[in-house]
C-alpha cells in the first residue's frame, strides 16, 4: 500500500474507535434493555438457574443496558468495557459454550462482543469522547 494511504488511515483510527464503540454500545443496549425494561425478575431468575447468586442477574443486566450508553458516549469508557467483557464472557461459559461455536446457541456472538469490549479496554475511548474532553485516561494521546 501507498505511504500516503497508510498515513491517511491512522489519522482515521479515531472514527474508527468512534465506530467499535458505537456498534458494542448499540447492541449491549439492545441486549440489556429488554432485561431493564420489564423482564428483570424473570432474568434474575435466570441467572440463578445457572447456578450463581440472582443479584447477579441485576449487575449483568445493568452492565450491558448501562455499560452500553457509557461505552457510546465514551464516559468511563474502561471500566464499563472491562464489564461488559466480563458479562460475555460468563455468558459464554454459563450458556453458549456447550453449543459450540458456530451451533444454534453457540458463542461466535459473544465472543465477538467480548473481543470488542477488550479492545476497548486497551485502546481506551478515543479522543471522540467525553473521556477525552475530560481528559480522562480513556483517551489514547499521542
């Protein structure tokens, strides 16, 4: 690839942070609101099924409603992927794991989410975010 091309594309890589948090945002929302939204208990009870305490039925929910809006407006950006990471990564051991990869149920999904939410974690928010205005170490400086 052209010098000039490679250049152009890291003077991009900020809209692209833009766009891996928007994508993780918009559908942690997804997943968490219909939980948030009315169905809460019955998650809870959920949860407890699996085998773990039912008020982890609320922290996950609200990690991935609340996780969510924090990851799409770049506030706190870190923390709320390191709890969305840790979200999918039980859901991939409590119940998608045994289905396999890609099987009905299985935790390609997931494990895709889980791997945004980690680059997340790294790369911090970007300097399109509140964390930046902040100047908050969710920003990259160079």
């Amino acid at each position: 690839m052209p010098e000039a091309f490679l250049r152009y594309l890291d003077r991009m890589q900020p809209l692209a942070l833009l766009v891996l948090r928007m994508i993780l945002g918009i559908i942690m929302i997804a997943h968490g609101s219909h939980k948030v939204y009315g169905h809460m208990s019955e998650y809870a009870g959920y949860i407890h099924s699996l085998g773990m305490p039912v008020w982890l039925g609320y922290v996950s929910a609200l990690a991935e409603f609340a996780g969510g809006i924090l990851v799409i407006m770049g506030l706190v950006t870190r923390c709320a992927a390191i709890a969305i990471f840790i979200d999918m990564f039980v859901a991939i051991a409590k119940v998608h794991w045994k289905h396999g990869l890609l099987g009905n149920g299985g935790y390609e999904f997931p494990l895709s989410l889980a791997a945004m939410a980690f680059a997340v974690i790294f790369l911090g928010a970007g300097p399109i975010s509140i964390d930046a205005i902040r100047g908050g170490g969710g920003a990259k400086s160079k």
